[in-house]
C-alpha cells in the first residue's frame, strides 16, 4: 500500500477540523482533548485514526486500541473509521469498552493469575441462581485480575505495548478508578500515544465510580497536554447561549463555545412551560409534536426524555400519540438490545433482504463473514469473492424463506440457520461476552420476539425492521441513555424536584444531567413542569429545591415560559 505524506494528509470526507483539532488529529504525542457537546469529539477519533493509518504514522504491523464506556460508542468509531479508511486499514483498528478489552485481557491470559484468585475457565458474569461451581465476576472483578495479569507478567505487558502503538479513550470522563488503573498497568512509561477526549460537563456517571480526578491524573501519569474544542456542530446558536450560560452555572472557566457558521444566528428555540395537571401537559406536548411532525420532522428526529422512570411521566403522552397514529416507545427495552452485535448483525441480514440500496450494511455484514473465516490484507482475492458469493446466495435463500411466512416457527428455525452459519464457537471467540452462552441464548430471544411482534402488526418485513429499530417512533428515555445521541427537538417532561430528588446531595451530577438533556437538542429544546402528577415519592410537584436551574433558564432571557 502507499502511504499519503503527513504534511499532505487532509481530513476525509470533506470535514473541517478546527485548528485545535487538526493539532490533535495528526499529533505525536499524548493528549487530552476537552470539548462539550457537539464538538465532534467521535469525528476527531475517526480522523485521527485515518491520519494514524493512512500515513503510516501507526507503523504497520502496529495497531490502534480505542476503549470506550459505552457499547454503542464503541460501534460507532469502528464504523466511523472503516468509512473514512477503507477494509484494509480498518484491521489494524480495534474498538471496545472498557468492560470488553478487561475481558478479553482476562480470558486470553488467565493463566497468568496465581492459583488463588484464579477463576474457573467458564466464569459466568453477574448473578448466577445455579449452583453449578462456575466463577461468578463482577466487570470490577475482571477488570481487577486483569490488571493483576498486567502487572505480574511483563512479556505480556511489552507484548501488548508492541502491539498497540496508539491508544483512544473515548467519553474519559465517566472512566473509574478501577479502569484507570488498568490502562495504567497496560500503558504508562512506554512509547504508547494516547489521545483521552471527555466533557467534564456531561460527568453523569459519579454514581458508578467516575474518578472525580481523572483529567488531572491522566495529565500529570502520562505527560499529557491539554488541548480545548470550541466549535458546537450540533445545537442552533440560541441553544449554544443556553448551554454557555450552564457552564458559568457549573463553574467552567472554558465557556467560549461557538456555533457552527452553518446556522443563522437567530436559530433555536427553548420553551419552559408549567402546567396545573397531567391531562393538560399531555394534550398541549402532544399537540407541539404532531405539528412537528406534520411541518415534516421524522418521529425519529424527536427525542423525549426524563430523568427516570420514563413509564411515569410518558404513560399518557404514548397513548394520546397513539391516538394520532403516531408511535413513541420507552427506548429502554431496545436501546441496550440494539447495541448487542449478534442482533445488529441479524438486524442488517433483515435490512439486506427487503432492499438492495444499502451499502453500509452489505459491507458490514460481508466484512463480518470475512472475519470469521480469518480472512485479512494477505488473504488471496478468490477467497473474498468465494465469501462474498456465499453471503449473497444465504440473503436470497433466507429472504425467499421468509416472504409471507405466517409461522412463528419457521421464522425462528431460519433465523437459526444464519446462527448455525455464523457459528457460535466463532461468534464467542470474535466477541468475549458471548462466551457467557446463557446471555448470547437470551438475547437471540429477545430479538426473535420483539421482530415477530412487530412483523405481526404490520406484515412487511421491510416496516417490520423499520420498527424495531425505531426508524418510524419517537424514542422516549432517561438522560443517562441519552448521552451521545442528538435531536433535531427534545421535550423533557419534569423538571421538577421529584425527579431531581437527591439535587441537594449531588447537584454539581445533577447539573450535569441536566446540561446534557439541554444540550441533546439541534434546534428546539422544551421542558415542562406539572404541578399534579403522580411519582412514587408524592402527588403534587414543586421546583424549589431545583430552582437555581430554573433560574438559570430565566436569566439567559432566550427561553420562552409558558403557563398552561
């Protein structure tokens, strides 16, 4: 392969990189790059990771490592850096979470463990009802050993320094002590480049053991510099003045956030609106949605949230929906099931059968088959071509298979057929959470009964995909499964003091949820206040604990109040 020159290399794709973040994309050395939402702070991983590959700066045989927090974080690099790099460099990129790179480390080299706290080869993780004598860990417990494999066996510690010479950490701010410590067993005093990106503002995850400290370790353990993104991609300039006076909120000092160029500057509109009871609050967002939708927004492009317990506050706004045929579900019970590879495979099977014009998914899905039969850049041409052959003929088979079937059965005995092809010894080697065969079997399950579900309804294995991976709903969900996504309008329902309950006792966390439900929005944000609304904590709502919030919204003179 030739490699571009590194003062030639220019972002792909045509994305325009401002200049603090060219300066990390094509750097040498170890940085931290903070940057609020709708930075690009993905994009900037995806570019860095071309300029890495596409130069050869990442010297080939030597990979890149990103570790992410989240699963779909995680999925959505690798995507973002197979697109902008092509198969061939994509190889030499390797993107999981935390918990997933822990696991991997633990099952390849347990071994390494002395007797005494080493666990059984088949451990289960979590909770485990059967007395079976298998191990049973905790993503602590993994981690932990895994660190212990690191620092008590240096040829395995310098064999994966050999082979990672550039290593990502993505959303750094909700890392924990126990991850840290891991990627310092792995990484610290050796020749390893890491870039760490995070937003101290969106530092939600305190509750789960976020290191309150970890930009400030992370700078002083690996000679780090700090580097600051300033650009908003994501929200209209009014929203960027809302969310700017949240930073002064959350005592940020880097507060000089800019739109894009690409918007007006009188773009973005933020509503805040009381109402007496719940009747009214539904009747009057319902009514702002359907005109949304009804102006041309997609379902998909409208986001509900709250701060938990979605069924409590979305129970009524989902029927009256309903009523206008217009579907919104509590994303809860999909968000986590989409994420999980064997359903996004399947999933995109299904895609491939009801139409031909999609070219990510073809590409996934014949790279994925390339995988597990060890295909790579040495593999000779007629072995690809002999893959991609069988790929096509098994999506006609199965596509011919399941047209106008009416049978739960052969629906589920064709599903297994593509099981049966992929393999499930494969499937475990190539994904580590898979070697757990009861969660692998569970979620196979959960799959095959909500498509069926919704293929009943509809009839149509093209709407029936659709659906399920809420193409034509509007999602509804907490905060905490919001992070990362964004919305052209998001309608937060209760921003009251019961949802917020435990404010006094952490409101720096509590601010930050909320600067992230704000700052899910493009071009509209609303929040709502009910004063009769039933919660398992009382019936009837005040603000005062949370007023400074709302104080802040009074202030920026750009949100609209409403009383109902």
């Amino acid at each position: 392969m030739q490699w571009k020159n590194c003062n030639e290399w220019v972002p792909t794709d045509g994305f325009i990189l401002e200049d603090a973040a060219m300066l990390v994309a094509t750097s040498n050395a170890s940085k931290l790059v903070t940057a609020g939402p709708g930075a690009g702070k993905t994009e900037l991983l995806a570019q860095r990771a071309s300029y890495l590959l596409e130069t050869n700066t990442c010297i080939n045989p030597k990979k890149i490592l990103a570790i992410s927090f989240k699963k779909d974080a995680a999925l959505n690099l690798k995507d973002r850096v197979e697109k902008r790099c092509g198969n061939e460099l994509v190889f030499r990129f390797n993107s999981m979470t935390f918990d997933a790179f822990a696991k991997s480390l633990l099952d390849r080299f347990m071994n390494g463990l002395p007797v005494k706290i080493k666990p059984n080869k088949n451990y289960d993780i979590g909770l485990n009802n059967e007395n079976n004598g298998k191990s049973i860990l905790s993503f602590q417990a993994i981690s932990k050993l895994a660190t212990e494999i690191i620092r008590t066996n240096p040829s395995i510690k310098k064999s994966l320094q050999l082979t990672y010479s550039h290593i990502f950490l993505d959303e750094f701010q909700d890392t924990t002590s126990i991850q840290y410590e891991l990627v310092k067993a792995c990484f610290l005093d050796s020749k390893a480049v890491i870039t760490a990106v995070g937003d101290s503002k969106q530092r939600i995850m305190l509750w789960a053991g976020a290191r309150r400290t970890v930009f400030e370790d992370y700078l002083s353990d690996f000679k780090a510099t700090k580097e600051i993104l300033l650009m908003n991609h994501r929200s209209a300039p009014r929203l960027v003045e809302i969310q700017k006076a949240m930073y002064a909120n959350l005592n940020e000092k880097e507060a000089n956030i800019k739109p894009s160029p690409k918007w007006d500057s009188q773009m973005g509109e933020a509503f805040l609106r009381f109402f007496n009871d719940e009747n009214t609050e539904t009747e009057v967002i319902c009514n702002e949605i359907i005109e949304l939708i009804e102006s041309g927004t997609k379902p998909n492009d409208i986001c509900i949230l709250v701060k938990q317990t979605v069924d409590t506050y979305s129970e009524s706004i989902i029927k009256r929906l309903e009523d206008s045929s217009i579907r919104a579900r509590n994303e809860t019970v999909y968000q986590d099931l989409l994420k999980e590879e064997i359903v996004k495979i399947l999933t995109f099977i299904f895609i491939l059968t009801t139409s031909k014009q999609n070219p990510n998914e073809w590409r996934y899905i014949n790279n994925f088959f390339c995988e597990i039969e060890s295909l790579d850049e040495n593999s000779k041409t007629e072995e690809f071509m002999r893959v991609e052959n069988e790929v096509n003929i098994l999506l006609k088979t199965f596509a011919n298979n399941i047209h106008n079937i009416s049978d739960p059965k052969i629906f589920n005995q064709n599903i297994n057929i593509i099981l049966e092809r992929l393999s499930y010894d494969r499937l475990a080697a190539i994904f580590p959470e898979y070697k757990n065969k009861a969660y692998y079997s569970k979620k196979i399950l959960e799959f095959k009964k909500l498509l069926w579900k919704e293929y009943l309804l509809v009839n149509d294995w093209k709407v029936a995909i659709e659906n399920f991976i809420g193409e034509n709903s509007i999602p509804i969900m907490t905060i905490h499964k919001s992070k990362g996504l964004e919305y052209k309008s998001v309608f937060f329902i209760g921003l009251e003091d019961s949802a917020f309950w435990n404010f006094a006792n952490q409101p720096d966390e509590d601010k930050c949820a909320f600067f992230v439900a704000l700052s899910r929005a493009k071009n509209r944000v609303d929040f709502t206040f009910c004063r009769a609304r039933r919660t398992r904590f009382n019936n009837i709502q005040s603000n005062e604990g949370i007023n400074e919030l709302y104080d802040m919204l009074s202030k920026t003179g750009l949100v609209k109040v409403e009383n109902h």
